[in-house]
C-alpha cells in the first residue's frame, strides 16, 4: 500500500514538472514571450531571434504558419491566421487599431507608414499607405486608409490622420486628400478644383473658391457626398473654423 502511495506521488510530481516544461516547449512560459489574445488561438509558439512564429487558426479554421517581431508591446492579436502587433499609442512598429482590419489584408508598418490592401465598394483590393501615427479610428474609406478622431498633424495625399478628408469623386471614392489643419492652396497637392465630397471627422470647416481662403466660401460641420453645382470642383482652400 505504500509502494503505491509512493509510486502515485512520484507521478504527481514528474506531472508538476512536465506541465510548466510542455507550455514553455509552446513558448507561453517564456519571459520574452509576449503577451496578447492571440493565445486564444494559435499554437505551437516559438521565439528566435526576436521573432515569434506560430500557427494561427484563420476564418476557414486551417491553421497557419505566422512570423511577426517579439518585440510587441500592445496586444498580440491573430488576424485571421496572421500575428498582428496592435497598439493605440502609435508606437512605431506596430499597427494601429482600426476598423480598416476588417476589411484590409497584409496590413505592415515601416517606419511610421502603414501600407494595407484594403477591398473598395466594387470588392477589389487596392494597396494603400497612410501615416501609422493614427490614436484614433483607422478606417477603409472605399479601399483607402483614412484616419478619423485622431491626433492633428499635415495634411496631404495618401496620409492617415485626416480630421477631414476631400474626395476627387462623389460617394467619398476617387484620389483623396486629408485634412488636419488649414490650407491656404490646395493646388500644393495637386487638388486644387478636384473635390466633389468630403467627410468630417470633427470640426466646422470653412471651404472657398479661391486660394487663401478668399472668394466665394461654404461652412461645412458634416459629411456631404457630392457638392452642389456651385462647389463641385471649384474648392481652392480648406481651413478649420471650429
């Protein structure tokens, strides 16, 4: 009876052992290993070199090899089968967070520029940059990375911190340019007389038709998805008024 004893608490013990061993052979128990909802969902996790790789389940349920930086310090997500670092403090190198991961793949930051293929309204994937400094909603605005309620900083084509953003096309498609503060000349970006719709992020802003806010001038609080007659492809300057 006490041989069995015995021999059951030795067993207990080698299963101590062997379980903290087996979750650090997956790479959890690691203290390099970061942290994050991934775990939820992906398996087999090694750390080499600075990197982590893992198989990932994706939408179907198959599992996939994924390699992303350790050097995480948001939350390591799996997006649909591939290890995203995500982060609101826009911290280089990691992406921010956004409803544009809903619709956009591929999605990698270098340096402080996001670049995605996001799907437009005819399901077509395009790719597409914007600034990753972007501590608000990271959107897919028509199979463009557009950034709303975040902080302010240049405008310009293809940038990502737009508090409000001129579309070239009616229905916000078309070349867009976003907006963080005033500009006196839109013909620098190549817009000058190009807008039909924009979006409003926040503010009031104040559109005219001629450079340096002179001319004939409309006050705009909310999104318009095509201007009448008398503004379309007639604004020269934006600038923010409230």
């Amino acid at each position: 009876m006490r041989a069995a004893l015995a021999l059951i608490a030795a067993a207990g013990a080698l299963a101590a052992v062997a379980a903290p061993a087996a979750a650090q052979d997956r790479g959890y128990g690691r203290p390099d290993t970061p942290r994050g909802s991934y775990q939820d969902s992906c398996r087999d996790v090694q750390i080499r070199r600075g990197e982590i790789s893992a198989q990932c389940r994706d939408n179907r349920g198959q599992w996939v090899w994924s390699t992303a930086s350790a050097d995480c310090r948001g939350d390591m997500t799996n997006q649909n089968g591939r290890l995203t670092c995500l982060s609101g403090s826009g911290r280089p190198g990691t992406l921010p967070r956004g409803s544009y991961l809903e619709s956009c793949r591929d999605a990698s930051v270098r340096g402080r520029e996001l670049t995605a293929q996001c799907r437009d309204d005819r399901g077509r994937w395009n790719w597409t940059s914007a600034s990753a400094e972007c501590r608000g909603d990271m959107t897919n605005q028509n199979g463009r990375l557009v950034c709303f309620g975040g902080a302010g900083g240049p405008g310009g084509p293809g940038g990502g911190r737009g508090q409000a953003v001129l579309f070239e096309d009616a229905g916000y498609r078309g070349r867009a340019v976003n907006v963080d503060g005033d500009i006196a000349d839109l013909g620098a970006f190549g817009f000058n007389d190009r807008a039909s719709a924009i979006r409003v992020g926040r503010g009031e802003w104040e559109l005219c038709d001629d450079i340096n806010y002179r001319g004939r001038c409309w006050r705009i609080s909310s999104d318009i998805s095509l201007f009448s007659g008398e503004m379309n492809d007639r604004v020269s300057s934006i600038r923010r008024i409230r």
